[in-house]
C-alpha cells in the first residue's frame, strides 16, 4: 500500500510584523503551544485573542474563604479561570457546579479544565442561565460559595464573528447563546424609534440616545440594512456629526460602547436575568454561606446593591459589603479591562 504523504498546514500569514485580524493571531489562539507570546502580550497590558484574563481573584478568594469539602457554585463559568482558582482551594475535596449559557465557549473551557486535572468528579458544567439556580440547587444542594461574574468574556467581545466589539467588523449579533432567540440585528427591526431610545437610556445612559436612535430607524425607513457592527459604528458616526470636531472621536467611541452595551443588555434579557438571580440566590445559600458578585456598569451594580441591602435589613442575610471593593491600580494596569469592575458581597444569615 502506498503511504498517502501528510499535507504541511502552512500557517496563517499576514501583512507587517504583526498580526491585526483576530484570525491571524495563531500563537495567541494557541495558549499551550505558545506560553512566551502569551506572557509578553500580557506583560503590555493587553489580553492574548481567544482568552480572558480572570478579575480581582485574591479578593475574590479572601471573601469566600473556601474550605476543603465545600459544595460551591460559579454561576459564570466562562474562560474557567475563576472555577480554576476556587478548584485550586477545595483540594480534591468537595465540588464545584459551574453555569453558562456560552455552548461554544462552554465546551472550550469544559476540555481546558479537563486537561487541568478537573473531571466530572469533582467538576459538573451545566448550560444553563444563572436565573435558574435553584434547579440546579435542586441536584447538588445548598451551597457554600457563590461567585457571578457578570462581565462578557474577553474571547467573546475579540472574536468579530459574535458582534461584540464595535472595533472589527462582524455580524451585529450579541447573544450570549447565539443559538437561541434574536440578534442584535433583528432586534432593531422590531423596535420603535422611541423603544430604542429607551433601551439606550435605561441600559447604558447614553447622552445622545434621541440622536442615535433616529439615525438608526432613518436607515431601516431608507431599506438600509444595519446588520454588521461597522454599519451600525457609521450611523453613530453620523448621529454625532454635530458634536465639536475635537470632541467627536472620543464622544463616539463612548457611545458606541454604550450602544453596544445597551443592546447586549436587551437581547440577553441581562437585567431580568440578573433580578431573578438575585432573587433565588439566598435560597440557595446554605446558612453561612458566601456570594460575591462582579459587575462592570451602573445599572447593574444599583441591582445587587439594592437587592443586598434589601435583603440585609429584612435578616435574610447576616452581612453585606457597604461599600464596593475595586480591583488594584496595578491589576488596572496589567489588565485594562478590570477598570470598570465593582466587587460586592454578602453573608447568608
């Protein structure tokens, strides 16, 4: 028999000395092959394409004081390197339940963590929105521990075929799961102009959410499509054309992260989300147990803490943090993307 000869898969190329596209980045999509990029993209502040560099980790574990046996549950799995850290301190004994909605982040992370040494043993993964927590209470029991990061994953905002960033062209999509229910996309087809300015308002206080939201059904009136992140970029554009020119580039760049936000915030439900979350949590507590929560905008962050000091008042839980904990200047500095972050806690009564 003749032996069939193996193609050579010749690597991505690209143009300069430097990958741009998402696609291009081969040693950073390739984190166990190619440790050393990964450590110097990391060292220049940034986030290596495909991964998610995990937020205020030691005061995160400081307050869950996780304890070898412990039952615990990471209500956002994402990148894993959270469940990782909280794995590290049971010890081989105890679990951790993990959630989310991400199918195909979720089964990166499941075979990460696997490689890791973390198995169904002491490990369970469940797709399953965090506003369902007490069905998975149900199968495993009170927990001990409970940790929601509530920002969207780094490999999610860089990769442009989710629609995440308004940087790289991509298709304007935004689902969290994006098998399941409408895209940004179609979401602007069914609103009204005064709807998508209220979505703009109470999502994300954009300033010039009359001006946008306009522009945006004037192009869907004209049969315009506005279907890809670059298109709905050059309507914000346009919608600022009146602002003083030596303002205008950073005043669209805020309302295009804003436009954004406000638009992942409704097709993902996330404030509905995050209230039944808030809801159920202490019933899934068991007595003493702990619950930190990450937030990374305003609207969230009023949630938790009205819930928690609801909640605290009425003896439901025993403590509850008064102020917000922030991450360090120097984790600011080493990742750019924690800047944003507000850490707030409670105690189970």
């Amino acid at each position: 028999m003749e032996k069939k000869e193996q193609q050579h898969k010749r690597r991505v190329r690209y143009k300069g000395t430097h990958p741009r596209n998402y696609k291009e980045k081969y040693k950073e999509l390739q984190p166990e092959k190619y440790a050393d990029t990964i450590q110097k993209v990391i060292e220049k502040g940034s986030t290596p394409a495909g991964m998610h560099i995990s937020i205020m980790v030691k005061e995160i574990l400081d307050f869950l004081q996780i304890q070898p046996g412990q039952t615990g549950l990471d209500a956002t799995l994402g990148y894993g390197g959270h469940t990782s850290e909280m794995l590290k301190c049971l010890q081989a004994e105890g679990h951790i339940y993990a959630l989310d909605v991400d199918p195909i982040e979720m089964e990166k992370t499941r075979e990460r963590l696997q490689k890791k040494g973390y198995g169904p043993e002491i490990l369970t993964i469940i797709q399953k929105n965090f506003a369902d927590i007490d069905q998975v209470a149900e199968q495993a029991g009170k927990f001990d521990f409970v940790l929601a990061d509530l920002g969207v994953s780094s490999m999610q905002i860089d990769n442009p075929d989710r629609g995440f960033s308004y940087k790289t062209d991509g298709p304007l999509d935004l689902r969290l799961n994006p098998q399941k229910g409408v895209s940004a996309a179609q979401r602007l087809k069914e609103v009204t102009q005064e709807e998508l300015e209220g979505m703009l308002v109470e999502n994300s206080d954009e300033p010039f959410a009359e001006e946008i939201a306009r522009a945006v059904m004037q192009e869907l009136k004209k049969g315009n499509e506005v279907s890809t992140t670059t298109q709905l970029r050059r309507i914000i554009e346009k919608a600022l054309c009146r602002v003083p020119e030596k303002e205008r580039e950073e005043a669209v760049k805020k309302s295009c992260q804003r436009t954004f936000q406000a638009l992942r915030i409704d097709v993902n439900s996330e404030f509905e989300v995050l209230e039944a979350f808030l809801e159920k949590l202490p019933d899934v507590l068991a007595e003493g147990g702990r619950a930190a929560i990450l937030t990374f905008h305003s609207g969230e962050d009023r949630l938790v803490k009205k819930s928690f000091k609801q909640l605290c008042k009425a003896g439901v839980y025993r403590e509850v943090s008064t102020e917000v904990i922030r991450p360090s200047a120097e984790e600011c500095r080493r990742n750019p993307r924690a800047r944003s972050t507000k850490m707030r806690w409670a105690v189970k009564a």
